[in-house]
C-alpha cells in the first residue's frame, strides 16, 4: 500500500509519443502542479485496481496534449514497478462535471485532466480528459 503526503513525488509519467518524462507530485493545489503533474489524492495509484487520476497545467506539463491519439501509451514508473496504459478515449467536459473522479473498480483507469481550450491564456470552465487503460505489457 502507498503512502504519500501532499508534495511528495509519487513517481513519474512517462508519456513516449510526446517524448516526456514528468515527476507526480502527490496533491493537486497550484503548489504541487508548479513542480509537476499532480495526483488527485482522493484516487488511487498504480496496482490498486481503481482510477487514477492526474492533473496538470495545458502550457507547462501538458503542452501538446491534445496531440495524444487513442492507441498511445502513458507509462507510470514507480520505485514498485513500471505500469502500461492505453489511451482509449478523449473527451471535454466542464469543470463541475465530477463524473471523471468516480470509481472505475475493478478496471484499473489512467485518466489525465487539463484545462481546455488548450490556447485559452486564462482559467477555463472545460477540462480536456484523457482515459487510458492498464495493460500488461508494452
């Protein structure tokens, strides 16, 4: 089992087709996505059999996000293991829209947010999702 306090780093998220490495830091106030991605504490991490859910700023850590395609792979490295997930859905919804936190158990669900439009130079009411499954092997 993980235990991790607000700041912490977490792991990192690998995401090839953008050829980035990025640290998770646990939390998801401005101070943690200052320093990274942010994992949003109320959902579990990697192994645990539930949603994952990662947050991050459109023009820092998720520039050219939306470049993402179904089929690409998101890779979490962690001191416990290295998890593989496909891309299998996008999609906008507003930012009230909680429905992108619930609980996909037993389905282990990567999903990455980020606010959207993507060239939008102030805060946003969309969030750009990314949903992408575990699979066992690369």
């Amino acid at each position: 089992m993980y235990s991790f306090s607000k700041g912490d780093v977490v792991g990192i998220l690998d995401i090839p087709a953008l050829n980035k490495e990025l640290p998770i830091i646990e939390g998801t106030d401005e101070e943690e996505l200052e320093k990274g991605i942010g994992h949003y504490s109320s959902t579990k991490l990697p192994n645990q059999r539930d949603r994952i859910f990662l947050a991050g700023h459109r023009d820092t850590v998720f520039k050219h996000i939306g470049e993402l395609q179904e089929g690409d792979k998101l890779i979490i490295e962690m001191k416990d293991g290295i998890f593989i997930y496909e891309i299998f859905e996008t999609f906008i919804v507003h930012e009230t829209n909680m429905s992108v936190l619930q609980s996909t158990s037993p389905d282990e669900v990567l999903t990455l947010s980020t606010c959207y439009p993507f060239d939008y130079l102030s805060s946003t009411e969309e969030r750009y999702i990314i949903n992408a499954r575990r699979i066992e092997s690369p």
